[in-house]
C-alpha cells in the first residue's frame, strides 16, 4: 500500500469541487459535513458506559467521540512525524501528514455514529434477536433462515456498531441522496476496522483484522469500491490501526475515572488492583506509572484539596494517556513495514511499554464499572426494550412493499419508520430479487432501532405499550 493512494480524497459520489475560493481541502470539508449532522448530534443522549443521568461530569457516546477525536489527531501527528523523520520514508510528504490528521480527527467522531442505544450492549441484544428468531419467522411459508443467504443471515447474527457507523455514513444519512454524508474514501476506509464479511469472521485466527465483521452485504458494492479506491483489497488501512489505538485509550482510561467519579472504585482499590496486577509480569516502567497515582493523591492530600482521590485520579489519567500516545507511536513505528504491507496482525499496544497497562485498566473496569448494579439493571431493560421493538417493527416489514396483506397495526407501524430509510430502501431494493428485498427491509428495522436515542428508544417502548 502506498500512502497516494491510501489518502484517496475521491467520494463514492462524485461532485462538481467549489471554486478556488473554497480553500479547505476534501477531508477539511469532511469534518464540517459530520458536526453538522443530526446523526451526529444524537449521539448525545447515547450511553457510553453509565446509563445517562443528571451529571455532567460522566461520558456520553458524544463526549466519548470527541476524546477520540482528540486522541486520534493528536497520534497522527506524533506517527507522521515519526515516519518522516525515524523511518524516513520518502515518499510520505508534508502535505500527508496534514491529511492524516484530519482524516484521523473526523474518523474519531463517527467510529461510534452507527452504535444502537444502551451502550454495545444493544449490539448483543439485536444479535440475540436474530439468532432466536430467524428460525421462528416466516415469509410465504418458510423460515426468513432458510429464504436467506448465509451471509445475510450472519449479518444480523453477528450485527456489529461499526458495521452499521459504514452504513450511516454512505447510506442513511440523507443529505442529498442514497450516498449519505459522501464523505472521501480515504475517510471511509480507516473507519472499516474488520475488512471482512460476516462469513469471514475467525476469532481465533491471531489476526485482528476478522475479529468482527466490516460490512453487510447491502453495503457491499460501497466496501469494494472504498477498498480498490484506498489500494487495501482486504487489509486494515493504516490509519484504521491508529483510530482503534484511540478509541482504546479514551475508553479505557474513561472508564476508570467515571467509576471512581460514579463511586464503583475508590482510590484506594484502584490503587491495590494496580500493583496486584501480573506482578510478576510487571516492568520498571509499570510500576513507575503506578507510583506516579500515589504521587499526586500525596500532592492533592498536601495541597488540602476537599477529594484528594478524584484529583489524583484525573491528573494520573492525564499523564498515562501521555505514555499512551508515545507507545503507540513507537509500534506503528516499529512495525511500519508490515503494517503498510498489511500483514501486521495486532493492535498497536502489542509489545509496548503500556500493554500491561491497557490490560489492567481494561479488567479494573470490568470488575467495578459493568457490573455494577445501575448497569445490570440498565442492560436487563435494554433487553426487554429492544425484544419488543424488534418484535413489533419486524413482523411489520415483513409483508412491507410485497403482495400479502398487512394489518392496519402493521401498516401504522411502519410509518412510523423514517421517511428517509424508507425512501433508501426504496431505492437500494429496486430490481432486487425477493431474497435481497427482503434482507433490505429487516435493515430497515436495524437502521431506525439503531438511530434511536436511549430516550427516544425508552419513550417508543412506553408509548406503543400504553404506559404513558
């Protein structure tokens, strides 16, 4: 792969570009396109971790987004710098490194743009859907399973927020067409962090890349034409390695100071959980980072600050995102060759100073932050919203735009479904076989459930349930 070709600024929809006065580049004109975007917008009133309340300090899918933002633009630019200057490569000039960094900065706020209300829990619970259901429903007398083709149906088996983010972006968002936001190709292929199909998934293949699956089958001719257009034909564009790198070190150092804000860990624990650790395992440069929280819980302590531990905990979190950035820096420096020939195979804390790190941050969390009790409690409805919906908008779409009759129920049910999907399915089933027009109207139901809010989603269920 060379970086001419992976920084493609061409859009799946070509456009006549503005006049010389515009002086913002493709990827600058990006950015604008995504902030001013309701899809955007509605990541606000998302679950991030804690189920949204009344505080303004705990993390949203919007603030998480804009972290990561952060986080990615601030990697881009220590990365470029390293490939020009350490690995020297010619042939990555100035003018890349500036779009590497917007690239990466407008990659962050939508990597999460396609995930359902509830937190990534709502991903499983959509799964669990299909799984029980596809072999219980019907279509003209046999099972949707067995009318299906086997990657339609691990589509919604395996059904996956990123997945669905490629769709938002290049389908759903209608802004002018079916081509949703049009954003460039070079943009759309670092968001693609699984360049396989659900039938490709391998867990334990040791390649990070069919860890999940990247694409649905609606949406393939948009994967192919971003994959040839980038020059990945398969692999992980580089700058993918670099998003998820960010996206790791916003949430798990998020979420272990939203639970010490929320009151899951304190301090102390957090403290004791850190140097009981793989103690054996631990290096010198762990254990230096560690001793650096008691630091500042000292200074705080010394300076006669009313909460010496969520000080401490904030500044520490501050400093350790810091020796993040430099050990991913030094990785993707490090495996340059194989990464930009696409045959490294692991995330870019592999082998670095801070994995241990990351693992330990990353088991803190899910022994005190998701299984605490607001959680559970906030999961187990999640669940009971999402089988009704579910329930009730499938068995709406199913006799949707065919020749069987539908009930008045079922006909006011799906008008309720937003005229713009409707109008994108319209548009993607036409001169579609029954199978495929039929795969395309249980997309519907994924994309509006997915585009709902946590209020929205809770409000829809209340509502058609007579409770309020």
């Amino acid at each position: 792969m060379d970086w001419q070709t992976l920084l493609c600024d061409d859009r799946i929809r070509s456009y006549k570009k503005q006049s010389s006065t515009d002086l913002r580049t493709e990827f600058e004109k990006d950015y604008h396109r995504i902030i001013g975007s309701a899809s955007f917008r509605r990541l606000q009133d998302k679950t991030q971790v804690f189920p949204l309340d009344r505080s303004d300090f705990i993390r949203t899918r919007l603030t998480h987004s804009l972290e990561v933002s952060s986080l990615a633009k601030s990697l881009g630019q220590n990365i470029s710098e390293s490939i020009r200057t350490i690995i020297k490569d010619e042939t990555f000039t100035p003018e890349h490194k500036a779009a590497v960094c917007d690239i990466l900065q407008c990659a962050g706020l939508i990597h999460d743009i396609g995930n359902p209300p509830f937190g990534h829990f709502g991903e499983t619970a959509i799964q669990d859907w299909f799984k029980k259901n596809l072999e219980r429903l019907t279509f003209k007398g046999r099972t949707l399973a067995e009318i299906l083709e086997p990657q339609m149906v691990q589509d919604f088996c395996h059904f996956e927020g990123n997945t669905q983010a490629f769709r938002v972006v290049t389908r759903l968002h209608f802004l002018v067409d079916e081509h949703g936001m049009n954003l460039t190709k070079a943009l759309l292929g670092t968001i693609i962090k699984y360049p396989v199909s659900s039938l490709e998934i391998d867990k334990d293949s040791g390649d990070i890349r069919t860890k999940k699956m990247g694409y649905f089958h609606g949406d393939r001719e948009n994967f192919q034409d971003v994959q040839e257009s980038t020059g990945t034909l398969g692999k992980r564009h580089p700058l993918a390695f670099i998003l998820e790198a960010a996206d790791d070190i916003a949430y798990k150092t998020a979420d272990i100071e939203d639970a010490v804000k929320k009151g899951c860990i304190s301090y102390e624990r957090l403290l004791a959980e850190l140097k009981a650790y793989k103690a054996g395992s631990q290096t010198n440069h762990y254990v230096q980072i560690v001793s650096w929280l008691e630091e500042k819980y000292e200074k705080a302590v010394g300076k006669g600050y009313d909460r010496p531990d969520q000080y401490a905990v904030q500044n520490w979190i501050i400093s350790v995102q810091g020796q993040m950035i430099s050990g991913v820096t030094e990785c993707f420096a490090g495996n340059y060759e194989s990464i930009m020939e696409g045959t490294y195979t692991r995330d870019l804390f592999a082998g670095t100073d801070v994995e241990l790190l990351m693992e330990a941050l990353g088991g803190i969390a899910l022994r005190y932050a998701f299984s605490t009790r607001p959680i559970l409690k906030l999961e187990i409805a999640a669940q009971t919203i999402f089988d009704f919906l579910l329930d009730r908008f499938v068995d709406a779409v199913i006799p949707y735009d065919t020749d069987l009759p539908m009930t008045q129920v079922q006909k006011k049910l799906v008008s309720l479904i937003s005229d713009n999907y409707k109008m994108i399915y319209s548009i993607c089933a036409r001169d579609r076989d029954e199978e495929e027009r039929l795969y395309l109207r249980l997309l519907l139901v994924t994309d509006y459930i997915c585009g709902m809010t946590d209020t929205f989603a809770k409000d829809m269920y209340q509502e058609l349930n007579g409770i309020r």
